[in-house]
C-alpha cells in the first residue's frame, strides 16, 4: 500500500512541478494513509 501512496504523492508532485510549486513528503507521511487505508463509509 506504501507503493500506492507514493505514486499518487509523485503523480501530485509532477503536477505542482507544472505550476512551479514543490512538496516535500517524507516515508513517515507515504506510512499514514497506508497503515489508515481507505474506507468508502
């Protein structure tokens, strides 16, 4: 799930890079939204 996380922080990256704007995340952040996961309800 980290790795999922992480291609959709580089995804967001590459289209704030457009803007010229950056985001620094580091594992501790990818870790999160993996360990919470999703839930619909």
């Amino acid at each position: 799930m980290v790795k999922i996380v992480a291609l959709q922080i580089k995804r967001l990256d590459l289209r704030l890079a457009e803007r010229k704007l950056w985001l620094t995340v580091d594992d501790s952040a990818c870790e999160l939204p993996a360990e919470t996961g999703y839930d619909p309800q």
